[in-house]
C-alpha cells in the first residue's frame, strides 16, 4: 500500500477519534516514505491526542527538521510543549512560525492563548478561589454544550457534580484539577477571560493540551511533495533464453484467450467464455485469475458446484504463486455467493469473513452482513410459536402479580421471540407489560424504550403514554413526562390515569421553580436536562444565550422578546425542565 493510501487511511482514523489506530497508519506510511515532512506532523497530532506529549515533540522536531520553513511544524512544536507543560517553549515555537507566516491565524492565536494563560499563572489566578468563581458565570453551561469537545461529558452525572460543586464552593476546584475533563473546562474559562468566545474556540485536546487547539485538529490533507521527474535512461533488453521466451509467448496467448473469454462473458456467451478461460489455464498455470473467471462463469450457468471447486483452487494455490490478495479475496467472495444460492449461509457466512481478512472489500462486507440478516430472520421466523408465545405471556402475568418483575420480564421476553410484532397484532400489549416491569425494577431507560414500541405499534392505546410518562417522571424529566401525558390524553381525554400523571407533573415542575424541590431533587432534574439534545441545543444558540442575557440584565429587551412565541417557547423549556427559573 502507497503512503499516500496509509495517509488517507489515518486521517480517516483520527477524524473518527480512533487515534491509536491513526498514529499505527501515519507509521506504516512513514516507513514507506520516510522523509514526507506531513506524516510525522500528522502523527504528532494523533500521539499528542493520546496525551503521548513527548512523543508528538519528537515527530514535530523530525517535521520541522525535513521541512524548517513550514509554519504547522512549529505549531506542532507548540502544542506538544504546552502538553508537557514547557508553555514558554510553547511560546518561543508559535513565535518562530510566525516568522515564516506571520498572518496565520492558528499561530497567531494559540500563541495569545498560551501567553493568557502564563499571565493568568503569574497573577496567582490558579490559588483557589479567584479562578473558581469564573465557574460561577451563569453563560458556563452552555459554553459546555456548545463545544464539540465537551459536550458529551454533560452527559456524565459525576462532572456536572464537580462543576455544581465548585460553583457552590469555588475553593474546591484545585481539589478537582486532575480530572482532564475539568482542565478543559478550566482552559475554556481563562480563554473567556483573555477576550476569546469560549463557544468559538479551536477544537483542543482533551485535558487541555494546547490553548490553541491545533494539536487536535484533524490533519489536514497536505499535498504531498512531488518528486523531480527522473529524466528516461536507455534501457538494453536482456536475452531471453529458449524456455523464458516460450513462457512469455505462452503469457501473451493466455492473455489474448482471458481477453477473447471476456467478450464472450458480456454477451453471455457462457459456454465460449469456459473454453477460452480453460485454454488461458493450460497456457499459464501460474495466473489464477482464469481461475475466479471460470467460476464466474459457472455461477451465472447455475452450476454452483463448479463455481466453488475452482474458488477452492484459487484459493489454495494464491499464496504459494504470490498472488494478488485482492484476487484471493475475489475468490472467497465468489464462493460465498455460490454457497449462498445453494442456501448454505452458514457456509457462505464463515466463507465472507475469511474473504475479508485476505482484503477488507466494501462489497464484500455488504454481502456478510445481508447473509448474517437472513440467517437471524430464519432462525427467527423457525422460533415463532404463538401457542407458546401466549403461554410466556400467561407466566409473565403470573410473575408480575407476584411481584416476581425478573421473571416477569423474561417470560415477556420470550413471548415477544414467539410472537414478534410482524406475527402477533397484541405485541404491544407485551411491550407495555415488560415496560412496567422495568419501571418497578428502577431500569428507567429501558422502561421508555419498550413504551416508546408500544406506543409505535398502537398509537392509540392510552396504556403505553402512562407506562411512558411514568419512567420519565421517575427519572425526573418532569417537562417530558407532562409532554407524554399531553399527548395520551389526545387519544383519551377521559383517562383518569393520564390525568393524574399530567398534574403530579405540574406540581414538580412549578415546586421547582418555586424553589421547593430538595437540593438533590433539583441536581438530579438539572443533569436529565443538561443530557437532553434539545436543552444543549438552545443552551448553544447565540440568539438563545442572548436573550437569556437580556432577561437577566435588559428589562426592555426583555419584553421584546416575550412577545416572540418561539423564543417564549424555548424559554418555557427550559423552565420545565429546571435549567432556567422564572420570578
């Protein structure tokens, strides 16, 4: 493989977070082209994500040595640095890129933000309770939403917790300094403090590795340099001897009857095709592409028998000729489909995937994974028994009177294997029972994905939007809940259940805003929400933050924007879901 195919394939890799497998690309491709300055920058930036700093110092060093007049190389330099926590070397290096390039802005800001974070040190901002107020900045949560780095980590309950408590006792944050996630966050705040917008930052390491992000940008696609077209030297061909001629003669005619078996394939010709691939196989037994030819031809005339025997052939003897391993591949490929109109997917299965290590092909992996479907729908469509699927559901019901819910569930479980959705018109009603049993073993997620199907499969069953908002409630996402109930009154207005649910809501979400849930209920209600996609969507939006801003700080903006149904909208979200209280 080129190294520009290795390349290709590693930023791939990093680009997907896979970065232990880019740095293993970006190697194999420095080995085929060992003085290409882009791959050891490349690779510097995947060991740098790994936070392998000294590493990533050293491939930036070799960059900058191949290639001393390439500002990314220093910016390399300089995010490895700030990685080792050297930010004046990180400083010395941004500045001797901007030598060669001094309008680039990649340069130009991760070295503001090293030097902001030096001053910030300096000043003693580090010491406790000075830098832990920043966190205290009511723009914070949605800086943390907003940013692609960070986003995710809203969806852990033990961070919100950290940031929640340094809010409350902003001395506490030195204590939570080694968790990298809170480094970031760290990094974010100073950022805000040096002018930068928090929510426009270069995309950075994880833990803070360089201010500027560059170190954690994916690699760009850097032309390779081309190299000096060699001017043509004469060539003398040499004699061949009496039995290499008669090879090469024997190659030429093979090739002419593939080419001859060819024409004849598309016209689907197929019996003149097997004589001329047979011929160009006695010609040139060392070619086993005649071979997977044949068995291609044997395919399309329904003899699947065939087909595979000459795979099996290919196969066998393509290592030891030193062939293709793509035209191996195609052989195994070639066999699998046969044993797949044979009806063996099994065979064809266990066949595919040992195509696939010889060559990963895109077609080929479509094709094991269509044979793994159908092998699952037959062994499912073999399982269904509806005389056992009610007798599971009978047990299930049993169990859950008993207040036996493990049971319960499995007995449900497998009335739903008998009787699945496709056979069975009541599997909803399995649904919402297994939904239930969830709820009453506090597997809440789990309980709304199986409300969630029911609901699916019997839009009016008012059974399956209790079941629903029941979990949520329990969960504590109040506003979804009330949602949920909204909509199963829709399909029954007169449903007592329903009713119920949809004040017990209302009467959480207005004791929250109110201020009468306990501190760990309304901790609890804020982390759901800060997980929601649509609550770190609005948190986000710049139009959003602002208004937020004005109803906080400007009466007459404010009142403009009430009057704004959209925006109110947004806002009432996020005052049902706890994020935002109103007087």
């Amino acid at each position: 493989m080129s190294a520009t195919e290795l390349k290709a394939q590693g930023n791939d890799a990093f680009k997907n977070g896979k970065f232990d497998e880019a740095i293993s690309f970006f190697s194999q491709a420095i080995e085929v082209d060992p003085n290409n300055h882009v791959l050891y920058s490349n690779r510097s930036a995947a060991k740098a994500s790994c936070k392998r700093f000294k590493e990533a110092l050293d491939d930036a060093k070799k960059t900058v040595e191949l290639k001393p007049d390439w500002p990314k190389g220093y910016s390399r330099l300089g995010a490895a640095s700030v990685g080792l926590g050297e930010l004046e070397d990180a400083v010395n290096w941004y500045k001797r890129g901007l030598e060669f390039d001094p309008t680039n802005e990649q340069l130009t800001s991760a070295l503001k933000g090293v030097e902001s974070d030096i001053k910030a040190m300096g000043s003693g901002l580090h010491g406790l309770g000075n830098l832990g107020n920043m966190f205290k900045n009511p723009a914070l949560w949605g800086w943390i939403a907003s940013n692609p780095q960070t986003s995710s980590y809203l969806q852990d309950q033990s961070f919100v917790q950290m940031i929640q408590n340094v809010q409350n006792d902003p001395s506490t944050l030195q204590s939570y300094l080694q968790d990298p996630r809170m480094m970031q966050v760290f990094s974010m705040c100073l950022n805000a403090m040096s002018g930068k917008q928090p929510g426009q930052e270069d995309a950075g390491e994880e833990g803070g590795c360089c201010s500027g992000g560059d170190c954690c940008a994916p690699p760009p696609a850097e032309p390779e340099p081309k190299p000096a077209k060699p001017e043509p030297v004469p060539e003398s061909t040499p004699e061949l001897s009496s039995d290499e001629k008669a090879e090469k003669d024997a190659k030429e005619k093979a090739q002419a009857e593939k080419q001859l078996g060819n024409a004849a394939y598309k016209k689907k010709d197929f019996d003149t095709a097997l004589k001329h691939y047979t011929t160009a196989m006695e010609l040139d037994i060392k070619d086993i592409s005649y071979l997977t030819n044949r068995a291609a031809v044997y395919f399309e005339m329904g003899k699947y028998d065939e087909c595979i025997k000459d795979c099996d052939t290919a196969a066998e003897k393509g290592p030891a000729l030193r062939a293709d391993y793509k035209m191996i591949a195609r052989a195994l490929t070639r066999k699998g489909n046969a044993l797949r109109k044979k009806g063996d997917l099994e065979g064809a299965m266990k066949v595919y995937k040992k195509s696939l290590t010889e060559h990963r092909n895109a077609d080929t992996l479509k094709r094991l994974n269509d044979v793994e479907k159908e092998i699952k729908l037959k062994k499912e469509e073999e399982y269904i028994n509806m005389d056992l699927c009610n007798e599971e559901k009978d047990k299930g019901n049993g169990f859950f009177k008993e207040s036996k819910f493990p049971e319960a569930v499995k007995c449900y479980t497998e009335a739903l294997k008998r009787g699945p959705p496709s056979r069975n018109d009541e599997a909803y009603k399995l649904y919402s029972n297994r939904s239930a049993c969830y709820t009453k073993l506090g597997a809440l997620p789990e309980a709304v994905k199986d409300a969630d199907k029911c609901i699916e499969l019997k839009p009016d069953f008012a059974k399956g939007y209790s079941r629903k908002g029941t979990a949520q409630f329990f969960m504590k996402e109040f506003d979804k809940a009330m949602e949920t109930y909204k909509l199963g009154l829709e399909q029954d207005a007169n449903n007592d259940e329903l009713k119920a649910g949809l004040q017990k809501c209302i009467q959480k979400i207005n004791m929250g805003n109110s201020g009468m849930l306990s501190e760990e209920e309304q901790k609890e209600r804020q982390a759901h929400a800060m997980a929601d996609p649509e609550i770190q969507g609005i948190l986000s939006d710049p139009v959003m933050r602002q208004v937020l801003q004005d109803f906080q700080e400007n009466p007459k903006a404010a009142q403009q924007h009430a009057s704004n149904p959209t925006i109110m909208a947004k806002i009432q979200k996020l005052v049902n879901a706890g994020i935002v209280r109103m007087a």
